[in-house]
C-alpha cells in the first residue's frame, strides 16, 4: 500500500470519527434542551396551579370576611332597631361587592331583614311625670 492511499485513509476514519462525535454532540444538546424546556413548561404550570390555589383562598377568604361583617352589622342594627342611612350604604355596598364576588345567598334572608330596619332610631314615647307633686 502507498503512502497516499494510506493518508487518504486515515483522513477518511478521522473524518468520519469526527462527523459521528459532533452528531452525537449536537443529538446529546438537542435532548438535554428538549428536556430543560419540559421542566421549564412543568414549572410553569405547577406555578398556575400555586397561583390559582392563592387566588381561590384570598377570594374565599375576602367573601368569609364580607359575609362575618355583614351578619356582624345586620346584628348589631337589628338589636339597635335601625340602620341610619350612611351605613346602611356601606352595609349596601359591601354586599353587593360579595354578591360581585359570585357567592350564594346564604345570608340573602338576613340582608333582607337589615334592609328593612328604617333609617332612624324609633321615637320612644316620654313617659308623664305625674303633675301630682
């Protein structure tokens, strides 16, 4: 065998040695990016789903905090006997907000009952005082 033929040999095995390396190379990059963007879209949404969880528990939080305060004025009025008119617009407002929120009528009856208290405090009748003395 010449010397030629020889060198024309070993270039083509060192060639083709080459090319395999850098075709492994660039399939191992390819998986390893195809598997940091799986994590990556993993990631995402398990933090969707952390975000809506968070999102749900402040909602039914803020609507447990409405409804606790309007039974809470609801009460308090009812035993008072009236609900003056500035509260009765924040009592109005609030449950409309919690009503926004999509909750249930579960205080719908006793909203109805504060609603219909009227907007000043009952005159109590004097008592006479005996002009006996």
């Amino acid at each position: 065998m010449n010397l030629d033929a020889l060198v024309a040999l070993a270039v083509s095995m060192i060639t083709n040695v080459f090319a395999a390396v850098m075709v492994w190379f660039v399939q191992k990059k390819l998986v390893e990016a195809e598997s940091e963007h799986k994590q990556r879209e993993e990631d995402a949404a398990e933090e969707r789903t952390r975000q809506a969880t968070l999102q749900k528990a402040e909602h039914d939080c803020l609507a447990s905090m409405a409804r606790a305060k309007l039974v809470t004025m609801a009460s308090d009025y009812s035993r008072a006997g009236f609900l003056p008119f500035e509260a009765r617009r924040t009592f109005d407002a609030l449950y409309e907000t919690y009503e926004a929120m999509g909750e249930d009528g579960l205080i719908a009856e006793t909203v109805s009952r504060a609603r219909a208290l009227p907007m000043h405090q009952p005159v109590q009748p004097r008592e006479r005082q005996s002009s006996e003395n």
